[in-house]
C-alpha cells in the first residue's frame, strides 16, 4: 500500500523512524518519506545513511502547528513517533513533555486534517494504560486525543489510530544499552530498581512490522497492542552479565513494577485477534465503522473475558535467558 505514496515520519530521526526508514525502503517505492525532526545533526548524520532519492529531510517541531501543516502537505501517511519518553525527565519538566505529547499530538491531528491524509498512527507505550507517571499521563492524554480524532474528522477521509507496545530492546535511552555501558566501562555490578520488575519486550523490526500491518488492519479508532513476550529484568542482568552481581537501588520517580497494555477497566472495549488485542474506542463514531471485531484485512476478533489485564507480570510468554540474548543478538547489542 505504500507503493508511489507519500509518508511522512515525525521524530524520524529516533530509533524507531530509522528502522521504518529502512523498512519501507526494502519493501516498498515510495514516492516521497518525510523525515520530520527538530535535530539538524541527527538529520544530517541519518542523511548519509538514507539518501535515496524520495528521501525528504524537514527540521521542524510538532509543537509547531504551522510547520508542520506545510510538511504534511500531499502526505498519503503519518506515522507519530515524536515525544518526550524519558520517565524522571518528564517528572522534572512536566510542561516540556505536555507541550510536546500533547498539544503535539493535537497539531499532527489538525495538519492530518488540514491536507487530507488518508490515514494517520500515533505510537504509544504500555505507560499509557493506567499512567503513574507524567509521561504515561500525556501519553494516554494524546491516545484519546486520536481515538476522538476520528469523530472530529467529519467529510475528512482521515482516520486515525494508535499502536500501544513495550519495551523496544536496544533502543536509545533504554536499559540494554544502559547495562551495555555499565558492562563494557568494567563495572563491578548491575543497578537493578527492583527484583520483582517485569517488563514487555520487543524487537524494533518486530516494532515496524506491526505498525506496518496495522495501516493495513485499521478502520480508524482502535488501539492496536501486539501480544509480545515479557522479562523480568534481574533475567536481562543475568542473561547480559552472569558473572556481575547486581545492586538494588530502589524504583525511580514514576517507574512500575509491572506495565500493563490493556487495563482491566477497559476489558469491555478489548477484542483478542490471533497475535494482537484491539481496544476498541469508548465513544461512538456516528458516520463511521463502529465494529470493530473484523478488520480490514478480514482478521476476526472476540471479547475477552471481563476483567482481563494484559500485565507483563502475568504474562503467558516469559523470555528465559537464551531467548534473551537472541533478542540483544537481534538488535545489535
């Protein structure tokens, strides 16, 4: 489906938009991708990597409704990868992450709106469901602002959903590569916050792939969460370092024991595909498909049972220490 379309990436530069980058490109001839970013370095550094001739590079930020009005235009796709992600940071600079997450989230809807987009997929995170911290908040904040999207939209072809996963392995800022550092700069333990810590894990291609079939799968208003396995991160210290010992050092400002992707408050909304829920929205669409229990790609889902969580601490799939290092093996760590 991407095939002469134009997509467009905001916070392209991230570990995720170059992974879709290069996704797209192996895959498919796209007319134009849209590199939208407010790093020129990290723009730069990604051109000489990706220079293909439908390759675009726009500095711009999402708090910028202007800006990015005038990139979205003649945009067939939109992938919403931009955010403020990291936990504490978000707690000491509540106003930065709320301008970024949410009133951003807000400009790419009207821009979407503004130049006929077909079709629009914001990622989230499994902070959203249930947010303890600010980030999680603004996350789930700008969840139902493009699930309520698709009711704004009106004549507009437009729809809008969102892709709610865990943990990316290796990605930048996360713990892999922390425990990576730690481990190549001869440290004499791990930091661990928490024995009990679990967390969901996925690859970035295994990322892509998903967010790829779900323009796909989508009818506009769905949260997609993918059914992925989870860790428990003393395993990831002993899978990294066998050798180290670790040292508790308490849980962070903001931080779980345990992430949760699809609440049990909404056990109601949720519908169970093969490898994938769906959270179906909680408002009614008038003018548009509101059953969502058959996608686009003739997938059929049913209701889970009521009070179900998905909780990486009660998850059925839990890596063991092999299956972790072919993970960090898969993403390059």
């Amino acid at each position: 489906m991407f095939d002469n379309s134009s997509i467009l990436i905001t916070g392209g530069t991230g570990s995720f938009g170059k992974q879709y980058v290069k996704t797209l490109l192996a895959r498919f001839q796209p007319r134009r991708i849209i590199v939208y970013s407010r790093d020129e370095l990290k723009q730069y550094e990604m051109q000489q990597e990706f220079d293909q001739p439908c390759m675009r590079y726009f500095i711009g930020d999402v708090r910028d409704k202007e800006r990015l009005t005038q990139a979205l235009h003649d945009v067939d796709y939109v992938i919403h990868a931009a955010a403020l992600k990291q936990v504490p940071a978000a707690e000491y600079n509540p106003m930065e992450c709320i301008k970024t997450n949410i009133h951003g989230a807000e400009n790419v809807i009207h821009a979407a709106l503004a130049n006929g987009v077909q079709k629009v997929i914001a990622l989230s995170t499994d902070k959203a469901a249930n947010p303890i911290n600010l980030y999680g908040a603004t996350k789930l904040a700008s969840d139902k602002l493009f699930v309520a999207a698709n009711n704004m939209a009106g004549g507009h072809p437009t729809q809008f959903s969102v892709v709610r996963y865990g943990n990316v392995v290796g990605s930048r800022g996360s713990v892999v590569p922390f425990f990576k550092k730690l481990i190549d700069n001869q440290s004499d333990h791990l930091p661990i916050t928490d024995e009990r810590m679990t967390r969901f894990w996925i690859t970035l291609q295994d990322g892509v792939n998903f967010v790829l079939t779900n323009f796909e799968r989508m009818i506009g208003g769905e949260i997609f969460v993918p059914k992925i396995p989870s860790v428990r991160v003393v395993d990831l210290a002993r899978a990294m370092a066998p050798e180290l010992p670790y040292k508790i050092i308490g849980i962070r400002p903001g931080e779980k024991l345990h992430e949760v992707m699809c609440p049990a408050d909404d056990s109601h909304l949720t519908l169970e595909f093969k490898d994938h829920f769906v959270i179906r929205p909680s408002i009614v669409f008038g003018k548009r498909n509101n059953d969502f229990s058959v996608n686009l790609l003739r997938e059929v889902g049913t209701p889970v049972e009521q009070g179900f969580e998905y909780n990486s601490g009660k998850n059925e799939c839990f890596l063991n220490l092999d299956e972790i290092s072919e993970f960090n093996r898969i993403a390059g760590v």
